[in-house]
C-alpha cells in the first residue's frame, strides 16, 4: 500500500524517545520529512542520529519544545512552516503523567498533567490548523491511553486527562472535516515501552515481588499473550496520518493485543 507520505511534512511531539520515537521512525521509513521534538537536546540529537542511520532518509530534524509553554509552540511550528512550507501531519505526544491514586494529587500535579497532557495538544493544534486549511488539508493523531476506554488502576491523572482528548479530537473533526483536516486519537495499551517497564517496577515494589512476575502475569491477561512492540504501535498511527486514510476521522483506537474488552 502505498502511504503517499513521500514530500509531506510530519512533526512528532516527544518524539526522541518511546512510543514517539517509534512513530517518527516509520514516518522517516516512509520517505517524509520528519521534524521530532523534546525539551532534551541530547536526547534528541542522539535520536535524530539513531532514525537517519536505521532509515537512511536524511531528512530528520529536530526542534527543543518545552510543551508547556505556549511562546515556544508557537515558534516551533512557525520555525517549520518558515523551512519547509506547510504541516502535513501532526502527531500529538506527551509523557505520562504520574502515577497514584487521587489522594496523593494535589493541584500542581493536576495543573502539570493538564497543560502537558491536554492543553498542550490543543496549543499545538491551534497553530498547525490554519496552515493545514491555507494547503488543502492535513491529518492529525492525538496519542492518548487505554484509559480513553477503560481506567487504568492508580493512573487517575491519566483517566481523567485522557478522555479529555478524545472529546477534543471528536469535536474537532466535526469543525474541520470540510478542510480536509482529519483527526483522531490512538491510545496505547499493552505496549513495552520504558513508562510501562516503570510502571511495573513501582507495581512490583508495592506488590513486594519482581517486574518480571507482574509482566508474565500482565501477558497472560493480554489475548495475544504478548506485550505490543513501539513499531506495531507505530504503524497503526502512520496509516490514519497517511494519504492511504481517506475518511476515518474523530475515530478513538486502542492498540493493545485485544486487552481492553470495554466499548
């Protein structure tokens, strides 16, 4: 199939590590130019390096976005726009909040979950739409959680901020489907990434047992008795941003082995 992302222009928010690492990586593999961005330039240079020499496309560049502040978003995206002509595609990533349960919350971590994993979307999206609309269209993918179908235990920043973007990308692809703007919003479930082996480390902590013995138990939950690997999640994100997806938007996926049976 052919993904028609060869001189499209994709910019992959937390994207030196993990799952938007991943994500950036088969966009590159797919011939597009690739801009990912972080608030660690180390880490970034390194990814930068690390997806040119696994994809041989040497168009993969990188900006330092703090995603909580509005100014540097904006820059950002004015600063690819100024090179590159236009936004193609824009996938929205950000870490995981922390975990704990409601009574361990207090309002800066509320307020920190909320501008890095809600508003910052929305920041984002406000300024690419306008250029999307000026070029005939584009494609945006919200990454979110499993929690957008199901609660996840001692993760409640999570289930509450998660649901959140579901209801902006459904909202949005009403308002800008006749621009051609397709958005939709993919939720990672049992995925081995390193926020998933941390997660098990602090469950087996408290569990007084070993990570491996909450992983083999966690697989034997999952239907395909596996954890997912970052490229299986990443090719479902490529194919919404793709020119092969012509007409599923407001749409909300979970990648997750069949994990969550919930609707």
């Amino acid at each position: 199939m052919d993904m028609q992302l060869q001189h499209k222009t994709v910019l992959v928010t937390a994207g030196s590590k993990g799952l938007g690492n991943a994500i950036a990586t088969e966009f590159a593999k797919e011939g597009a130019t690739v801009f990912i961005s972080s608030r660690n330039e180390e880490n970034l240079k390194r990814a930068v390096k690390e997806i040119k020499e696994a994809t041989a496309n040497p168009n993969v560049e990188y900006y330092v976005c703090n995603m909580k502040d509005a100014d540097a978003i904006k820059q950002m995206i004015l600063s690819i726009v100024e090179r590159e002509g236009k936004v193609d595609v824009l996938i929205n990533n950000a870490g995981g909040p922390p975990a704990g349960s409601f009574l361990e919350m207090d309002d800066e971590s509320w307020y920190h979950a909320f501008e890095l994993n809600l508003l910052s979307f929305v920041r984002t999206i406000r300024e690419v739409v306008p250029h999307m609309k000026q070029h005939g269209g584009g494609k945006i993918v919200n990454i979110a959680s499993s929690s957008i179908k199901q609660a996840l235990d001692n993760l409640v920043l999570s289930n509450t901020m998660r649901p959140g973007i579901v209801g902006l990308s459904k909202t949005l692809a009403q308002e800008l489907s006749e621009d051609n703007i397709l958005i939709n919003t993919v939720g990672p479930g049992s995925v081995k990434t390193d926020r998933v082996l941390d997660l098990n480390k602090k469950k087996a902590d408290k569990l007084q047992t070993s990570p491996e013995d909450i992983m083999a138990k966690a697989e034997q939950n999952i239907p395909m008795k596996r954890y997912g690997k970052p490229e299986e999640f990443a090719k479902a994100i490529v194919f919404l941003a793709s020119g092969a997806n012509t007409y599923i938007t407001g749409q909300a996926l979970i990648v997750d082995g069949g994990l969550v049976k919930a609707l």
